[in-house]
C-alpha cells in the first residue's frame, strides 16, 4: 500500500511538472476546464437549473482577511484606498475571539482563506487562529499572499504544525536590489531566511505543509528576473508563478517577447492577456459566490476588489443573513449582467466592471470557479514537489 501511494505520488509530481512546464497557457486551461467538470460535476447538477444570483454560496470556502496592517509602502498597493478613513477596510487585524465565534457558528465553512490587503503575519493572534482552524477540521490557507518580511515567536514552526495548507509569498525579483525597488522596507534576504525555516520545520515535522508558491509582479526592472527566481524557487521546493501587473504604467514591461515567453502566458500584460484569450485576467466578481470576501472587523466585502462598500457584519448578525441581503443579491445580478449598476453597489467604482459589463459573467465559469488566479486553483497546478534546501 505504502509503495502504491509513493508511486502514485511520484505520479502525481511528474504530472504536475509536465503541465506546469511544457503546456501551454491555452491547453493548460483546457486540461484544466475539462478536470474541474469532471470534479465539479454534482455542482453542475445541482445548480445548472437554479438562478444563480439567489444562491447564497457555492462550495464552503471563506476568506476572512487576517489583518490591512502592512509594514510596506508598496507603490501601487490596491488596499491603500480602502485603508482609507473614508474606505471600507480599516486598519485592524482578525481577533482570534471573532475568529472562534466564526467558525463554531458556521460549520458548513471548511476552508478559510486568511490572506488579501494587508500582511498576515503582523495579526499578533494568528498562531491561536490557525491552531483552531487546525483543531476543527477547517483548512487554513495563505493563499493571496504574504510579504513574509517579519514573523515573531514561534509562528513559523506553527505553519507546519497546524497544518496551513498552503503559503504564497510575494517576491518581485531575485535579489534584493531588485526586490527593494518597488517592496519598499522590505528585506528579500529575510523572506528567503523565513522559507527556509519553514522547509526546516517541514522537513523535521516529515509535514508536506504548508505548500509553498513564489508570486512574482511582472514589471519592467524585475523582468530579467524572472529565470532566476524560477529557479531559486524551485531550489527552495517552491511552485512559481508570474503575475501580469495591474498597473501597466508603473515600471512598464521593456522587453515585451521575453515577458511573453518568460510569463508562460504568451502575454506581456492584461490588456493583451483579454485579447488574446478573451476572458478577464482575474474575475474578482467569482469570489461573490466562491469564496466571499470578509474583512478583518466582519463586514462582508464580496469580492476581494470591494474597497468602498460592505453588505453588513458577518459577526454582529450572520453570514446567511448578510448573504441573503438585497444588495448582495442584486450587486451578484449586476455581475450576471441583468441588472444596471447602483452607486451603493462596489462595482459602480470599480474598473473591472467596464469589462464585465461587456462580457458578463457566465453561469458556468461561476459554478466551475473557473478562474485562473484564484487560491483554489493555482496550488492545484502549480506546486512543485521539490526537496526543501
Ligand atoms: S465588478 Fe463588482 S463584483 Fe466584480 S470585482 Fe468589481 S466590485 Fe467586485
């Protein structure tokens, strides 16, 4: 039994190596699109006839953000606006007593989701939060991502332990010179430091978690980077991904048919990325249903773009009840292209929406998550089994 699961799992990594490395964007997506029918198939069942936006949730996943605190002045920071007196975040972490009255009033959440504006692990409570999800049977994940510059106490050692499922780190470059230009009072050495102390605890836990993935900003001066942290990742047991710059502006893409390769997009950017593949780079809007958004104080955001509005305190009433509510219900219409936007609706602020306003989202890219940034999907593909250095 013991050898049929070694070698199912070697299996498995080659597999993952094999999509990761010699497909392209479009088959990738195909592979996956036809694997996630295949899973996903009693969801289809199930929901295909019903009207999608009086659907509550689809699937039991949450993210709850663990804190909008950051320690770094990163220039295009999306959260700076909500962070804001007059935005929707605030500045605060996750209280760990909140956190407990969360999951014991919903036990049908199995998966929680504890990473979006700000740095996860400045919340001084986060060893009792994942210590709980862990004893409850609700996986913990980092999955948005973490700049894993300061770690205090025994944190690092607690990942392991308490079984985080998995851990993405941002890191803009492959060396501190060029990881420093735009994570301002950030240390590329530290974070490099922190994972290899994790490696070190999973390797003496004989724990495969948390599974580990290298997020890497496509930007002009890091551009001729990217080989390189592809490699130091890989070295570091980490998977690796790229991402397109939202701002396109901002240190502008120098060498566009290098980063189109480099990126394994065949893109150097989201513009080209919609016209070349015809869909949104990343379609927040599937969060409303897949993995709604909920900041650190309670307030239900929706989707993890929201930095203006929220649909009431998933702490003070309850999630279904703040999921049933009008504006919920009819911002999720909106999305679907049924309704005309509101101004107390967050996408009549929000740039993806000219996009989805002319390409409504679809029924079935809902149902199937199908979404190619979102946490569920890139560690399903992309983590590379690597031996820990
Ligand atoms: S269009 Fe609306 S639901 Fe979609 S990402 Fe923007 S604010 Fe969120």
């Amino acid at each position: 039994m013991k050898i049929m699961l070694e070698k199912l799992e070697k299996f498995k990594s080659i597999m993952i190596f094999l999509i990761n490395e010699k497909f392209s964007y479009k088959s990738k997506n195909r592979l996956i699109f036809i694997l996630r029918i295949i899973k996903e198939f009693p969801k289809l069942v199930k929901f295909i006839f019903k009207d999608v936006s009086q659907i509550g949730m689809i699937g039991s996943i949450i993210s709850l953000d663990s804190s909008t605190m950051c320690q770094l002045k990163c220039p295009m920071c999306p959260s700076l606006e909500g962070i804001k007196e007059e935005g929707a975040l605030g500045w605060g972490y996750l209280k760990f007593k909140n956190f407990k009255n969360f999951v014991d009033k919903n036990p049908e959440i199995k998966r929680i989701e504890l990473s979006n504006s700000g740095e996860p692990f400045l919340n001084p409570e986060l060893k009792e939060i994942i210590k709980y999800g862990w004893k409850n049977k609700v996986d913990i994940t980092i999955g948005t991502g973490a700049n894993l510059n300061s770690v205090k106490g025994d944190i690092l050692e607690s990942l392991v332990k308490y079984e985080v499922k998995s851990l993405t780190i941002s890191l803009d470059g492959a060396t501190n010179h060029t990881y420093k230009i735009y994570r301002i009072g950030g240390d590329f050495d530290k974070v490099i430091r922190n994972i290899k102390i994790i490696n070190y605890f999973k390797k003496k836990h004989h724990s495969d978690y948390p599974k580990m993935l290298w997020q890497f900003v496509i930007m002009g001066h890091n551009e001729h980077e990217i080989p390189a942290a592809r490699k130091f990742a890989k070295q570091l047991g980490m998977g690796f991904y790229t991402k397109l710059n939202r701002i396109p502006s901002y240190s502008p893409i120098k060498d566009k048919d290098f980063v189109r390769k480099e990126s394994h997009l065949g893109v150097s950017n989201r513009k080209e990325f919609l016209g070349k593949y015809k869909r949104i780079y990343i379609l927040g809007c599937l969060r409303l249903w897949n993995s709604p958004q909920i900041n650190w104080d309670g307030k239900l955001l929706g989707c993890n773009v929201n930095l203006w509005n929220n649909f009431g305190n998933v702490f003070e009433t309850s999630l279904k009840k703040c999921l049933q509510s009008e504006r919920y219900i009819y911002t999720k219409q909106v999305v679907l292209g049924r309704k005309i936007v509101r101004d107390d609706i967050p996408c009549s602020k929000c740039a993806i929406y000219k996009r989805v306003k002319r390409i409504p989202i679809k029924k079935s890219e809902i149902i199937l998550n199908d979404n190619i940034h979102t946490h569920n999907i890139i560690p399903m593909i992309r983590v590379q089994k690597g031996s820990p250095s």
